[in-house]
C-alpha cells in the first residue's frame, strides 16, 4: 500500500510541475544533479534550444561542453540547501544572450533531488587547467628524481621521454637526449626483443624482465626491466612506459656465489622458487630435481626422484640402481614423501662410494627444505580460499563493510569505499589513524573512542548507533553503523558493517523546504498560479493571481469561480473544467472573459490539470493563468485593419496589372532594340575586321622587307601602323564576343581536357614577356594530373586575359596560379605582386571600356575590354569572378568553374515572369 501511495503522489508530482512551467515566460529546465540528464524543458527552453533534448547531458546541450562544468559538481547547493536560490546575471555564448538566473535545488515530491535552474557558470575552467598543469610539473620531478631509469616511449617505436638515471644506466652525460632512439637500438638479440613486446601487448606489462642492453659506449650490461603498456581507445597498443635497473653487479656477486658453493646454489635456488608466488608447489618440486644435479660432483651420472603424497617427479634419465639415497620429508612428525638420489654408473667393492657427505647433508636438507615448502604452500592455499570466500561474500553484500586493526582498515569492501566517496585504492593507503577523517566532527570523539575498545577486545562496546560521515567531495551523510570486536589474523579488529540512511533521515526535511520552495518559485514567477477544489473555490493561489483579478487575498481566498464570471461565461467554464475531470487530459490556452473587483472587463488564458491526494483520489485543478487582454486588443484592431487592407490591396492590384502592362510594352521595346544594337555591332564588327586584316597583313609583309629594304624611320611608322591596326582588331574582336554573348548567341562546346596541358600552353605563350622582365611564375595545386569539362577554348581565353593584365602590370616579383577544387567547383587565382588596384576604381574593373586612370596604366595599350569580356564567358560557363587587390602590393583574381556545368536558357516570356 506504500508503494503505490508513493507511485502516484510521483505521478502528481510531474503533471502538476509539467503544467505549471509549460506556461512560463522564463526558461527553465530540471536537471538531475548525479547524472546531469535534462529531466524537463519548457516550451519557452524549446525556442532557444530546438529539439528532443531530454535524457541528454545539461552541459552538453546548453554549452556544448564535454563534461560538468565546475558549478554543475557544486554538492554545496545540496549539502547545505540555502533558504535563498542562487541568482545571478550570466551571457551564454551558444544562445549569445544574457540570462537573469535563478539556480535553486528543490525536491520532487516523490523524493527525488532536482535542480532548478537556467544556466550554468565556466568560470573555474581555467582552474581546471591549471591543476592539470601542476599536476604534469609534479609527475615530471618524480620522474626526474627516481633512483632507476625511467623511460616512455611508442610501442615498437620511438623513445618519447627518460630521465637523467637512465643515462646514468648507459654511462652518458646527463646533457644527452636519447628522445627518438628506438627501444630495438639498445636490446641485445631479435629473441629477447620480440619477448619484450610479445609480453607486453599478451598481458599489458612485463614483470621483472631480465635481458641485455647495449650501451653507446659499445659496453653489455644486464638490466631488470618493468613496465606497463598504454592503450588507445580500441585497445591497440599506443605507448609503454617502464623503468630500468642495472643488475650487472648483482648477477655477477650471484655468480661468484653458485661457483664457490654448489650446496648454497641449490639452496638459493629453492629459497627463490618458494619467493614466487605465481608458481604452483607441483611446479617446485619438479623445479627442484634441475638444481639437486648441478650440485653434485658428478651431475651427468645420478638422476633423482620425488615422491610426496601420492604425486611423482623424476628426471628425464631416472633409473633405479643399487647406489642411492632416500631422505624422508617430513611435516610435524610426519613422513609425507621422499627425496631420492640414484647413482647410474656399476661401482666394485674397492671402488669408493660415489656420494659425498656433503652431497647427503644437501639431500637431507632438501628433503626438511621441501617439508616446510609443502606445509607453507598448503596453509597459504588455506588462508587463500578462505580470504576468497570472505571477499565473494562481502563483495556481494548490500552493506558497506570494513575491518579496522591497529587504526588501519586493512580491508574494504567496494560499497563501502563507494558510501564514503573514495576509492579502496585510496582508503586502505591511509596511514594510521587518517581514517577517522571520514567522521563527522560532531561524532569523531564517540566513534574514535567506540573503535579503540573494539580492537582492544573490549566487551563494554555499543554495537549498534547512528553518526554522520564526510565524503571526499565534503557531503554530508547519515549512516547506521554496526561493528563489533572479531579476531582476525590473530588480533583483535573492529568489524565495521555501515548503512546509507541520509536519504530516511532527510526525507521529511526535504520534504518540508521542497513544499516551501515549491511556494516561493510559484510566487516570483509573473504568471498567475491557483489551485482549486472541486466545487471551483481557490484554496491556494500566488500574488500574481490577486493582480491580474485585482481582488487582495482575504477576499480571493475561498471565493468560488462563478462569482466573477457573467452568465454565459460561467457555463464555458464548467463545461470545460468539468470536461477535465472526465478524461483526465490537462488543458492549455482555455480564454475566457472575467470582472475584475473594479468591474473592470479582462480577457484571461488557463491552463487545467487535475490535482490528486496522496491515495490517487481527485480532489481539484490547477494551472496558470495569463492577462491577454493587450493581446485580444490588439487582435481585435488587427482584424479591423485586416478588413481595410484587403480593400486596399483590390485597388491596388488594378493599378498594379496596369502599370505591368505598361511595363511590359516597354520592354518590349528594350529587348528589340538591345536585338538591333546586337545585329549592328555584329555586322560593324564584321565590316571593320575586314580591313583591318589586309592592313596587318599588308604591313607584315613590309616588316618582311618583302618589297625591298625600309629604313629606320619607315621600319617605325609601320610598326606604328601594325600596332594601331592589331590593337582595333583586338577591340573590334572583343566588342564581337561581347555583343554574341549578350544576344544568347555564344554557346559553350563543352568537353573533357587535361589541366596540366592547357595551363602550359597559355604560360608557354608568354614566356618571352615575363622572361623580359624577370617575373617568376609559380604553380600550385597541379602535382598529380587534373581533367576539368568546360569549353576548352574559352577556358584558355579566361586565363589568357588574366595573365596578360598580372604580367602588363607587375613590373617585378612574382605571378603565382594556383588550382583548388571543393565538393561543387574549380577554384582558379591569378595572383601577382604588381602595382595593385585603387580602391576607387574597384567598382569599374569589369565594366566595358573602363580602365584605371594613372600614369602607368595609361602608357600601356588596353582597350578596357578584356576583364568585361573574361566576366562574360566566366559566368556562361556558371561561374563567379571577383578580385582583391591592395595598392603597392599586387592583386588576386579567382573565379569558378563549376564542375557540373548547367546552362539555362530562357524565352522572352520566362524572362518576364522572372521580372
């Protein structure tokens, strides 16, 4: 019965928050302060931030942040629960406005803790940064001050970074970088490295690797090796970082001690087989038998064998003979196997025996050495079971559960390390007496006093009370605590079992300051907020209501609905209320007329939802309510004005389609005329090239001395004549061109051509004028081999124009023709390093017979044609053509091709509907 009281007072909870805020003017939106999951948006958050966004991260959707921002991690807002909201002015850049915001942590009325709020602050990102930076600083002088060779690098590649101990190790000055090096540089044989790295990357470290380097100074040196290997994202191998420990001289003392005392050799052998504890104990005893042999004084003519309960280990070579030793091994009195040496040669009688007493004394202590060997081994294996079944049990339990010896805790269960906000990691590398900084200072005394006599074995001790704890982050929680005096290892603990309860103790609080805040939300916002019982009588409603029915609260309190509605309104209004109560369907935007106390007509809008008790049961309606009187004002003159401008727009139509019709005459008359200027400047063209070529071709064939030699002043005057004639030709052409395009006369004969080849054909064309001058051109983009489609004539003509204007006005430096292409189109620039192009004259560049007026440009012949024309067949082919140019400096033209060329042609009638 409990849980679905608490179902639907969540249930209540929701519709009435959702129908409150859906019809603010604010922004606001709930955010849950563990996960940052967006719980609600209102329709006003809606505007400024399209789309589903609930489920998603509030830092992510609101500032495109890649994790909480400082404020969102702020526990203070919860811990402490501030009468007051946070309020404060912040510009959020994603939306580029300003926010009034009101920060406030609420709980839901199912008990939930929420946030109430409208943005968020990044202030302390910088501080974020800068604890990232010290913490590097940190990390290097650790890395600079330990006693072995520290070293990271790429897996199988370079070396990233060492310090100065490794060169130490490799007997180089400490100046000496060794970033860059290969790892494969300094390993002696491909064996060990392909070990090194298969290893690494099979178990994701190395462990005590011994192997051999090589050190610039051409010097072998034996080094143990540990490291770990670092991973991407996928889990490749991306880099290893390790350390290195030069054990030349250790070996080499080992060494001297296995030559000078064989008996000792065996015996380190097994003191070093017992010190790792990776190796099962059948292991050692097979283990074992390799280091009796080498410590005899015949070790190619014995073999051994091992019996220990129930289980056999023998050398490969075993044979039983007649000559041998049996030495029993023992545990607590008790024989458990044997140790057993067998000499394989045949030995007469007179022969001495082939067994030294040393050599029995070794088997005989091997045999006591193996005793204690299986006796240590199987109370591990004891201890190792029962501490597994004591970690499977309280790794499963819903309790946070520790064991606290001699002021440590020398266990922790992950829950536990969870409640208190650490890691265990962290926990159980306290030192002595620092665990008593998770307890709340209230109870510290109690509780340090209350442990002290459970790990003393005191039986005065309180078992069961409650106390507060501080989390790494300082949040404040209760706990139950259940702990007791244990033997654990053979001392006295104090077994520590805790409880989360900050959520029961809080929750009738929370519950209370939820209500309360709840209220003071309602009472700041503009809109007017009420609740009703069933019979329409106000038992609850903000300031805002008592304005905008301009009634004080005495009288608006427990005054029924009718009371201020005219007849026919009274009946709108309980169809519409009474029609919620049936389907259970909230209402938005409900209009309706009222009287205000003063008599005084208003138009209102509501919203309706009904309102629940705890047990499910309806017991009246709420929502919000707006003065729109303003607005079905000025509705009412929109409509009025409506009326006039459809009157309007009639008279206005008419003399619309008139004055089209006249336009249309006059262009009409625009396009026959435009049509004869084409067909004159056509037929003129034609008629001036005509003699214009008999005079170029004329004074060419004088040029040639053809009719006989010319001297220096009839050499000049037909150079003059041909110059004068070449220059109208070249203008009559272009004026050709021009006026073929204009009259849609001009079609592009598209096809597929090499880049390569077209450019190198226009610069070949003019070599000896940028030779002249010593101009440099330079080719970008046009490495590997290009095709574009388009016309492949008019295309060399564009560029051709082009390059002659940025060669005729460079006097020296460098033209620079650059090719790049995107999704849609070529890009094509032309830049130079000339004289550059007033500003004043930027408006002219491409207009017909337009050219910039100075000194330098007016010695040089131009018609003004040519950059009107290079416009034209750039935008046939679908292109654009623009320049920038700074005076002194040079000038960049770059124009485009597109690279599916569409060419559109329209009728005189799709021309004027386009108008």
């Amino acid at each position: 019965m409990k849980e679905n009281k608490t179902k639907n007072f969540e249930i209540q909870g929701d519709q009435k928050f959702k129908a409150i805020f859906d019809n603010f003017e604010q922004l606001v939106y709930i955010s849950d302060p563990n996960s940052y999951e967006i719980l609600y948006v209102n329709n006003k958050t809606n505007e400024y931030v399209p789309g589903d966004i609930i489920g998603k991260k509030c830092y992510e959707v609101f500032h495109e942040f890649n994790e909480p921002c400082s404020f969102c991690t702020n526990r203070l807002l919860f811990s402490k629960r501030p009468k007051s909201p946070f309020i404060f002015d912040f510009y959020n850049e994603k939306v580029g406005k300003w926010f009034h915001i009101i920060d406030q942590a609420i709980i839901w009325d199912d008990g939930r803790k929420v946030r109430f709020e409208m943005a968020e602050d990044i202030t302390k990102k910088k501080n974020l940064e800068e604890l990232l930076q010290k913490s590097e600083e940190n990390l290097k002088n650790i890395i600079k001050n330990l006693d072995v060779g520290f070293y990271k690098g790429e897996f199988k590649g370079k070396l990233l970074i060492h310090n100065q101990q490794l060169n130490s190790i490799l007997g180089l000055d400490p100046s000496v970088s060794l970033v860059g090096a290969k790892a494969s540089e300094f390993l002696v044989g491909s064996k060990t490295q392909e070990q090194y790295y298969e290893e690494l990357e099979r178990n994701g470290y190395i462990k005590n690797f011994i192997a051999k380097i090589k050190t610039p100074n051409r010097k072998t040196i034996t080094v143990e090796i540990n490291a770990h290997l670092i991973r991407d994202l996928k889990g490749n191998p991306l880099e290893v970082e390790g350390t290195i420990k030069d054990i030349t001289k250790q070996l080499e003392l080992e060494s001297k001690l296995k030559e000078s005392v064989k008996e000792l050799t065996c015996l380190y052998g097994l003191s070093k087989l017992i010190e790792n504890n990776d190796l099962p104990i059948e292991e050692i005893f097979q283990r074992t038998l390799d280091l009796i042999l080498p410590a005899f004084q015949f070790p190619n003519e014995i073999c051994c064998k091992i019996i220990i309960k129930g289980g056999e280990f023998k050398n490969d070579n075993f044979v039983e003979t007649e000559w041998k030793h049996i030495a029993e091994i023992k545990v607590k009195g008790e024989k458990i196997g044997t140790v057993e040496v067998y000499y394989l040669k045949d030995i007469q009688e007179s022969e001495q025996r082939p067994f030294l007493r040393e050599e029995l004394d070794l088997i005989n202590a091997i045999a006591e050495f193996l005793g204690r060997i299986y006796e240590q081994k199987k109370a591990e294996n004891d201890l190792r079971d029962s501490e597994e079944k004591f970690r499977i049990i309280t790794e499963q339990s819903l309790m946070g559960i520790a064991i606290l010896q001699n002021n440590n805790f020398i266990y922790i269960n992950h829950y536990f390390a969870s409640i208190c906000g650490y890691s265990v990691q962290e926990i159980m590398g306290w030192g002595s007496d620092e665990w008593i900084k998770i307890i709340h200072p209230e109870f510290r005394d109690f509780v340090s006093k209350q442990a002290a006599i459970k790990q003393q074995g005191t039986s005065d001790a309180i078992i069961h009370y409650e106390s507060k704890i501080l989390t790494k982050k300082g949040i404040v929680k209760w706990i139950d605590n259940y702990s007791k005096s244990i033997q654990f290892q053979g001392h006295y603990a104090d077994l520590i079992n805790i409880i989360d309860i900050t959520d029961q103790k809080n929750a009738e609080v929370q519950l209370k300051e939820s209500e309360e805040k709840y209220r003071k939300i309602l009472n700041n916002i503009k809109e007017g907020y009420y609740e009703v019982d069933l019979r329409g009588d106000f038992i609850f409603f903000n300031e805002s209501l008592c304005n905008i029915f301009e009634y004080p609260k005495e009288e608006l309190r427990n005054m029924n609905y009718r009371e201020y509605l005219d007849y026919s309104t009274k009946e709108k209004v309980f169809t519409q209320f009474n029609e919620v109560y049936k389907t259970e369907k909230s209402v938005k935007n409900f209009e309706y007329k009222i009287k205000t106390k003063n008599k005084k007509k208003k138009f209102i809008e509501i919203s309706i939802s009904l309102m629940y008790d705890s047990e499910g049961t309806k017991i009246g309606f709420f929502g919000i309510a707006k003065d729109i009187t303003q607005r079905k004002r000025a509705e009412l003159l929109e409509e009025r004005f409506k009326e006039q401008l459809e009157e309007e727009v009639v008279i206005r139509t008419k003399e619309l389609k008139r004055a089209l019709d006249q336009q249309k005459k006059y262009l009409d008359e625009i396009l026959r005329a435009s049509q004869i200027k084409n067909e004159f400047l056509a037929t003129m063209s034609h008629e001036l090239r005509t003699p214009l070529n008999a005079i170029i071709g004329f004074t060419d064939l004088l040029l040639e001395e053809v009719y006989g030699p010319l001297n220096q002043e009839q050499l000049q005057f037909v150079n003059d004549i041909k110059s004068s004639a070449q220059h109208q030709f070249d203008m009559v052409k272009d004026i050709l061109d021009i006026s073929k395009i204009e009259a849609g006369e001009t079609t592009l004969n598209t096809k597929i051509f090499s880049l390569n080849s077209i450019i190198e054909q226009v610069l070949s064309t003019f070599k000896p004028e940028y030779s002249k001058k010593n101009i440099k051109i330079k080719l970008k983009g046009l490495k590997s081999k290009k095709e574009i489609t388009a016309d492949p004539l008019r295309f060399k003509e564009i560029l051709y124009n082009l390059l002659d204007n940025a060669i005729k006005f460079t006097l020296e430096g460098k033209i620079t023709i650059i090719v790049e292409e995107d999704k849609e189109n070529w890009i094509f620039k032309v830049k130079d390093t000339g004289i550059g192009i007033p500003e004043k004259y930027f408006d002219i560049i491409f207009k017909d017979f337009k050219r910039v007026n100075n000194p330098y440009t007016n010695s040089l012949p131009g018609t003004g044609l040519g950059l009107s024309l290079t416009k034209r067949l750039v935008n046939l082919h679908g292109g654009n053509i623009f320049f920038t140019s700074k005076l002194g400096v040079g000038t960049t033209f770059t124009f485009t091709i597109p690279k599916n060329i569409k060419i559109e042609e329209f009728s005189v009638d799709e021309f004027l509907n386009l108008i």
